[in-house]
C-alpha cells in the first residue's frame, strides 16, 4: 500500500517526532510503525523530504551512525512541530469522519 | 514561501553545491541500505533537484543563452528578421501612438469617466434656430443634424438638475483675440468658459486662482487665466504672469491664475492661449449683441459638459435630461414646422473631451491601423518563412537532439524562445522608429498651425502595445516553424539530409500556403500605394484659379478698438494707400476672409430680364444661390485671376456710388450668360450692376467642386450694421502681392501697422501659398504617411515573395537535377517550375482583390480626385505583383535548371 500524496509528508514528520533519521532509516521506521502495511518507495519518499526541508518544517545535518557511518540526519524543525500538531487534528477528523460513512463491511446481498 | 532560497538556487554555485550534497548523500544511503534496497536512486535524484527551484526559469535562461548564441552565429538572419520586425512594430506602434492622443487617452481632469457632453440631434436646421459654427460646432449625418452648440438659457435644465448632474458647465472658443502688454500687441486662441468650468472639470491651478462663479456674473469681472505654455512665452513664467494688466481686444483685464500645463480645455488637439468668464464677452464684444446671446433661447452658441453624480450612470441621466431639455425646447420653439423637429438631446461620454479632433481624424486612423496591421501580417508571413527556411537546414541538428531523448515540447519551447528573442529585438528597435515617427507624425500634422498640438508621446499604455505586438508577433511567426521543425522522422533524417526535408514540404505544404498568403495581404496595400499616390499627385495640382505665390496674407480687427462706419473704411482704405506704397510691392486689396475663405454663406440670386437658361427653383421656390465674397479695390488684379470681361472694383465703388458686382464664370453659366456684363443682379432685395466677370477659383475650400460666386465692392457693405448677410467686415485680410519673396515683406508691414494705430494687432500673418497648403495639410500629410507606408509594404512583400518562391524552388533542386539527369530539357523544367509558383500566386492575387475590394473602402476619407475602386490603379497592382511573383520565380528556377546535375544530386 502506498501512501497518499500528502498523508506520506504526514507520515514523514510524525516520524521524524520520535527522533532525528536519516532518508533510508526513515523509510524504514514507516515500514515497521506501520507493522509492514506501507511500504514507501524510495524514489517518492526523497523528494518529499527535500520539499519538507525547503518548506522549512525539516533540517538536515550530516552526523555519524551508531555504526559509525556518515549519513544526512533529518530532525524536525519548530515550525514542523506545530505543522505536524496540526495535521494532527485535522486527520483525526477526517479519518473518524470517513469512518463513519464506510462503516462496518457491507454484507453481500 | 521560502523564495529566497529558491532565489539564491538561481545562483549557479549555490545550485552547484546542493547537486554535489544530493549525490553525496544518496551514495552515503546506497552505502547503508544496499544494492538496490533503494530502487532508481538516478531517479530519486532528478526529481530532488526539481525540488525547491523555479525550473523553467532555469530553462528560459538556457534557452535564452542559446537562443542568443544562434543569433550571434547567423549575423545576417537575425539583423534582417530584427529589422522586419522592427519596421512593422515600429509603424504599428506610431499609429497607435496617435490613435491613444487622438482616441483613447482621458483629459487629464479629476475623474474623467465621469464626464458628459451633452448633444442634440434634429432632422433638419430650422430658420429660426441660428447655431454658431464658430464654437464645438455641427455636422449633418444620415438622421439630420447632430450638434453640440446650445443657448445659454438652456444651461438653466442642466443646472438644476443636480439629481443626476453634480455640475454642469460650457464654453465657447474664439480663435483670434488681440493680447497686448508691455506695448506689444499679438493675435491669441481664447475660451469664454462659465465661472463653474474649472469646478467641473476639477483641476487646480499652477499659480494664482482659476475662476469662479462670481467672475461669470452679469456684470463681470474683468479678470483673465492664462494656460502654462503661453504664460512661459509671454512672461516668462507662471510666477511672473500672475497679477500682471493686460489689454484683451483693447480692453484692460488682470491675469489672475494660470492652469496646469497638462491641461488642454476640454479639445484634444487645440490648447487656448487663455480663458475668459463667459459672460466677459460683454466687456470684450458690443454689449447690444451680447444681451441678445445671453438671453435668446434660438441662438445656438455654447458647448456643454457635465459632469455625473456618483452611481447615476450616462443613460439613465439621459432619460432624464432628454425629458427635461423637451419641455424647454418645445417652450422655444415658434413655427409648427420647429414643433414636428424638436432638438432631442443626447448624452455622449466626456472622457476624452470634445470629439471635434476625433471626428477630423477618426476614419483615416482607422484606415492606417488596417494598413500598419497588413503590415505586420507581411512581416510576420516573411519571418515565419524564413525561420521555416531555417528549420530545413537545422533539421539535423533538431534530429540529433530529438534522438538522444529531448522532450519534442522543450525543443518548441525553445525554438519559439529564439523568435520571441528576435521579436523582442524588433520591439524595442520598433519602440524608437515608434518615437521617431510619432514625433514626424505630429510635426507634420501640426505643420503651421500655432493652436494645433497632437499630444503623441510615448507611454505605459504604448509600451505596453509595442511589447504585446512583440510577443503575439514571436508567437505568430515562430509557432508554426517551430511545430513543422520538430515533426522530424528522425532516421531518415539523419541518414539523409534531403529525408527530412522532404517530410517538412510534405507533410503541411506551408510554403506555397505562405505564398499565397503574402500575396493576398499585399494586393490592397499596393492598391493603397498607387491611390494614395495619385490622390498626392491630384493635391498637388490643385487649380485655385489665381497665383498663389508672393502673395502675403495677414488680418486686422480695428472694430475692437472702436472703428466704425466711415472711420473703419478709411482705415481700410488708408493702410491699403500706404501699402500699395511700400518698395518691392505690386498691388494690394483686401478681402473679408483669405481664400480659399474655409467658411462663409451664399445667398440665393435672380438676374433681372430674361436669361438664355431659366435656373430650376427649389421646393421653397428660390433661385440657384451663391457664395458671397466682400473684397476691395485691385482684387483681381492682386490676386492674378484673369478676368474675361468688364472691369475690376475700384476705390470708386463706394456707398455713395451705384452698387455692382463681379461674377464668376459658373454663376453666369447658371443663367447660360456668356457675357452678364451691364445686367443686373438681385439678392436681398437689392439691386447690383454686374461690372466683370471673372474666371471660376477656389472659394471655401481647395477640395471642392466650383461654386457661383459674387465679389462685391466691401466698401458698399461697410454701414450696413449686423443685420444682413453681407454686413460690414469687422475684420479684413489684405493681400499684398510682391515682386519677390513675400515673406521679406512683413518687418515693413508690421511697422507700417504700428504707425498707423499702435493697438492694432497683426493676426495671421503668412503667405498665400502657405495658406493654401494649410488648407490641405491634413491631407497632403495623411496622402503622404499612406504612401510612405504602403511603400514600405511593397518593399516588404516583393522580398518576401522573392524570398518565399525561391526558397521553394531551390528546394526542389534535387528533382530539378533528377529530371535534367533523366534528359529534361532545360526550358520546360523552367516552364514547369513557374507554372506551379505562379498557380500559388494567381490563387494568392484572386483572394487579394477580393480583400482589396473591402480593405480600400475605408480608404475613402483619405482619398482626393481619385476612387477606391480605380480599374487602373488595381489593374496595375496586380500587375506589379505577378510580375515580382514571375522575377522571384524564374531566376531560382533558371539557376536550378542550368546547375550541374551530378552536383544538385549530390548535395546535401
């Protein structure tokens, strides 16, 4: 399954929340918070990220990995947080609201 | 959001540095994750630089570099497509220049949208309704008489209507007022405007104070508001104008302001040397005659504007107005006649003021805008087959581009950067030939007329034409080449440079399109060119039936200092003595208007006994009628009009002596006279002894055909006060013919009026061939700018015929030689090409003529002594264009036929 075009830049932020990733360990996270229901395509997911950084809801610094491996960190930014709180809510909204319309599965008649 | 960044990825470093961190950072992940863990990373990559940067601003500016680096490569092809388009945008731009000053642009008055000139509209003048010619004036148009003159009473309607007026307010012009201060006395433009004008018109003064509603009383106040430009040249500056005692017409007034220079009054095209209040015309005029004006409801003299109440829109006011000005006409009118053709006022929109210019200049504008458009059609047909000729020798280029994956809309994109980069060019070169131009345009249309200023300068409104036309015209000539370039099939043009020739002529055949098109385009404008040369040539050989040369002209007033009766024809008769004179002058007479006079009235006449011919009468049962002319002693002598019979007027043909008369020819063939000599003349219930007769001249105008005219003594009109119509001249012009040069005459004749009453201004001073020419400037210019243009268009259109039909036939060069080879003889191979060609231009000329047919109607208003539809001059338009279509074709065919056959094979 995959994401949405603005629900993947949601996904993006929420889990740059948790903590500061670099571009592949973001895919993954998403991959496992999602317990492998999404997966993202790589080629979509980075130039996501640098439009998230351009907005400036994102910034990036280059940092060494636990394994000692150089990599661009991502961490979100002030306005990023607000931004993410944001979406948040409308989400909840909007996910509660087509709840309601689909319902429980339609029996076959 | 965030456009600084953006801003600062336009920066090539900048760009430069983000790429290198973008790959830097992929490989690090491709490090982490694994071969193909991260799917296309080139991909990834691509579309992360898009990311944050205006692309297609970088692409422009790629574009443009290159689109700048082929037009340095090809000096030739560029200078040549820069200058075509600089020509026509250059004339489409100066005629729109005009069309703006003349047309469009508002008076530069608080809020001219709201501005309204009232009119009236009637089926035909009635006797007891006099109207004034001299002011806004009248015009007969297919439903009757349209006029914008009023009688003073009827501001009163418009006054009190403040539910849809917020003001209301009129004026009257008056072209020579005498002005003097400081001992010296010149001849000035004036309005007489109500007190309420500059109110209405909202504008506030340069210096000093306008007027006001209190100047304008019927007692006025003697006071005077001079415009900037006259106040600069006659005292210096506005400052120094202010508050300084002048004489108008001999009577004493202050300077108290004077208006801002911007400001014209309320005629585009004639700016007052000053404004008076209206009612000052009782101090300036005879008060016995002023009342009358003031007061009289049949006396059509003053012109209206008024200005709308917020929210209350031009015909709702109508409505009520119209309704309003009924009630006050229907009160006025006398006869049952008047009752059955009441004026009904109309409400036309004052943003551009008066449409006095508008209406001189509005069909020939309209007429040269068609011809500038043609034009630049021309030019547009001629660049687009130059760049198609172009795109057939870039075709490998373009097919090596397209071959190694260039998407076919960049290519268009950046084909059609090129032309708008060269219509560009053409633009702003075209935007200074603009400048240039309109700067002529208004010199000659302006050419020795003091109060005419065209005010044609450039301005945001014409920028933004002249870059408009450039873009279109880019679009328009670049679309279709750059749509036909990139249609390439690219292996066989790439394998054979011939291939993809071929595939471009096939495939939408647009030469021979384009070269029917350029010729039907260029049919009317060269049918144009020959009738606006022979309407030149006709202006040119305008017969006015006397010499004209050394003749000079020039006009007294002495009435506004107090002459009359008996002291005003001595006076006359005085400087005539004195002039006749003066060294190096033959013979002098005076005339109560120049000839050709521009204006004047005719009478109907009878001549006592019987006549040979029994002139038919009209419905009201008067006789044929003719134009009055009052002049002096010496007339034909002075003036050279040879004289067939009888005597010329003398100093003895006074009041005290028997009234006569000279006629002219036409008038005598009226009543079939060979010789009217010794008959008698009535009109106006007199009676007058023919004593000449004199061959037919000009009368009112130069473009007219003859009219009947009588010459009578002005003498034996002098004291017969206001009420006839031929009534004492208060003003003369004399005639002085000299034997050389008149104009050296005139520092003599200045001092020789100074001598004889310091007063007395000189107005008019001028030559009688200048004069002429003034009568005609407005035509001789226009002839000469449609001819000139229509020149330009012919030079246009026979290079880009030549151009278009021997690109087409050196394309075909190849069968050409295929054929030779094959054993064609040369001759039929030439016989064969031309016959194709010369198809394409039959069709083009077929199409031509009927396009000429309706384009040179509206050439109408600019034409003299010759018709739109002259069969000669179509004839020969024709001609000329088969006989360019016939040179362009054979000489590239010739070449083509006598070519080695080996060789035209061969190359590529």
């Amino acid at each position: 399954m995959q994401p949405l075009h603005g629900v993947l830049e949601m996904l993006v932020l929420r889990t740059l929340a948790r903590q500061p990733l670099h571009g592949y360990g973001i895919a993954k996270a998403i991959h496992l918070a999602s317990t492998e229901s999404i997966g993202i395509e790589f080629g979509s997911l980075y130039p996501a990220l640098k439009r998230l950084e351009l907005k400036g809801w994102v910034a990036s610094a280059w940092d060494t990995s636990d394994e000692g491996r150089r990599a661009k960190y991502y961490r979100l930014t002030a306005t990023g947080r607000k931004k993410l709180n944001q979406e948040h809510a409308e989400w909840q909204e909007f996910a509660s609201a087509v709840e309601r319309i689909m319902g429980p599965v339609p029996e076959e008649s | 959001m965030f456009w600084w960044r953006r801003l600062l990825h336009l920066l090539p470093w900048v760009r430069r540095a983000a790429d290198r961190d973008i790959d830097e950072e992929l490989a690090a992940l491709q490090d982490i994750a694994g071969k193909g863990a991260l799917g296309n990373v080139t991909l990834a990559a691509e579309d992360a630089r898009g990311v944050g940067r205006w692309l297609w601003l970088e692409r422009l500016g790629q574009d443009l570099r290159y689109a700048g680096r082929s037009a340095r490569h090809n000096k030739g092809f560029t200078a040549l497509v820069v200058l075509t388009m600089a020509l026509a945008i250059g004339a489409n731009t100066a005629i729109f220049t005009f069309t703006d000053s003349v047309l469009l642009r508002p008076l530069p008055v608080h809020d001219p949208a709201a501005l309204v000139v009232m009119k009236w509209q009637a089926k035909s003048y009635t006797l007891s309704r006099t109207i004034s010619w001299s002011t806004g004036g009248s015009s007969q148009n297919d439903a009757g008489v349209l006029s914008s003159s009023f009688p003073y009473p009827a501001m009163r309607v418009f006054r009190e209507s403040t539910d849809v007026l917020s003001a209301a307010f009129c004026y009257a012009t008056v072209e020579r007022l005498s002005f003097a201060s400081r001992n010296d006395t010149e001849s000035v433009k004036g309005h007489y405007v109500s007190g309420d004008y500059f109110a209405g018109m909202g504008i506030a003064p340069l210096e000093g104070r306008l007027l006001q509603p209190a100047d304008d009383d019927v007692a006025p106040a003697a006071v005077v508001v001079l415009s900037e430009p006259f106040s600069r040249r006659r005292f210096g500056s506005p400052e120094a104008a202010v508050g300084q005692s002048v004489r108008i017409d001999n009577k004493p007034f202050e300077v108290v302001g004077v208006t801002p220079p911007e400001f014209f009054g309320a005629e585009p095209g004639s700016v007052p040397d000053l404004y008076l209040p209206l009612q000052a015309r009782r101090i300036v005029e005879a008060p016995a005659r002023l009342d009358a004006m003031f007061e009289s409801d049949h006396y059509y003299w003053t012109d209206v504007m008024a200005r709308l109440q917020p929210g209350v829109d031009r015909a709702q006011a109508e409505r009520v107005l119209a309704e309003r000005f009924h009630a006050y006409v229907a009160g006025t009118a006398t006869t049952d006649a008047e009752r059955a053709d009441l004026p009904r006022l109309a409400l036309e929109s004052g943003r551009t003021g008066l449409d006095g210019l508008e209406r001189k200049y509005a069909q020939p504008i309209y007429a040269l805008t068609v011809m500038v458009g043609l034009i630049l059609l021309i030019a547009c047909a001629n660049v687009a087959n130059l760049l198609l000729a172009r795109a057939v020798s870039r075709r490998k280029e373009i097919a090596i581009r397209l071959g190694i994956g260039a998407g076919r809309s960049r290519l268009i994109r950046q084909l059609l950067t090129e032309s708008l980069l060269l219509s560009l060019a053409g633009g702003v070169l075209g935007l200074a030939i603009a400048w240039w131009g309109s700067h002529a345009l208004a010199d000659i249309l302006a050419s020795g007329r003091p109060h005419f200023t065209m005010h044609a300068e450039l301005n945001w409104t014409v920028l933004g034409v002249a870059a408009a036309l450039s873009m279109a015209t880019g679009l328009l000539f670049g679309l279709v080449p750059a749509l036909q370039a990139t249609r390439v099939d690219i292996v066989p043009a790439l394998k054979d440079a011939r291939g993809g020739d071929n595939v471009i002529g096939r495939r939408l055949r647009v030469g021979p399109v384009l070269i029917a098109l350029q010729v039907a385009l260029s049919v009317p404008l060269i049918v144009a060119a020959g009738l606006f040369g022979r309407t030149l040539s006709n202006l040119n050989a305008i017969d006015v039936g006397f010499n004209r040369d050394n003749v000079l002209l020039f006009s007294v007033r002495p009435s506004v200092l107090g002459y009359t009766g008996p002291a005003l024809g001595r006076l006359y008769e005085d400087l005539r003595e004195q002039l006749t004179s003066l060294p190096g002058v033959q013979a002098v007479s005076l005339s109560s208007r120049p000839f050709p006079m521009g204006g004047g009235s005719s009478v109907a006449v009878e001549i006592e006994g019987p006549t040979p011919v029994t002139p038919p009468k009209d419905a009201r049962g008067y006789g044929p009628s003719a134009v009055i002319a009052s002049v002096g002693p010496d007339f034909f002598k002075t003036m050279a009009m040879p004289m067939s019979a009888g005597r010329d007027l003398t100093p003895g043909d006074s009041t005290s002596a028997p009234r006569v008369v000279v006629v002219n020819r036409h008038l005598a063939g009226l009543f079939g006279l060979e010789n009217p000599v010794g008959r008698t003349l009535l009109f106006s219930n007199t009676r007058f002894e023919i004593v000449g007769l004199v061959d037919d001249a000009v009368a009112f105008s130069l473009t007219e055909n003859r009219f009947p005219v009588m010459y009578l003594s002005y003498l034996q009109t002098i004291d017969r006060g206001q009420a006839s119509a031929w009534s004492a001249p208060s003003r003369m012009t004399y005639e002085v013919r000299a034997s050389g040069n008149p104009m050296l005459l005139a520092p003599a004749v200045r001092d020789l009026i100074r001598r004889a009453d310091p007063n007395l201004a000189l107005h008019d001073l001028t030559s009688q061939a200048t004069h002429i020419d003034q009568a005609i400037t407005r035509e001789i210019a226009l002839a000469t700018l449609g001819t000139m243009l229509a020149l330009l268009a012919l030079v246009m259109s026979c290079i880009g015929l030549y151009g278009m039909v021997s690109f087409n036939v050196s394309r075909r060069r190849k069968d050409i030689g295929i054929r030779m080879a094959l054993g064609a003889p040369a001759g039929r191979i030439v016989r064969s090409t031309a016959r194709e060609v010369l198809a394409q231009v039959m069709v083009g000329l077929v199409a031509g003529l009927a396009i000429s047919v309706f384009a040179v109607r509206s050439l109408d208003s600019l034409l003299y002594g010759i018709e739109p539809h002259d069969p000669m001059t179509i004839a020969a338009a024709a001609a000329a264009l088969l006989t360019c279509g016939l040179v362009s074709t054979f000489i590239p065919a010739r070449r083509a036929a006598h070519v080695d056959p080996v060789r035209a094979v061969a190359q590529d």
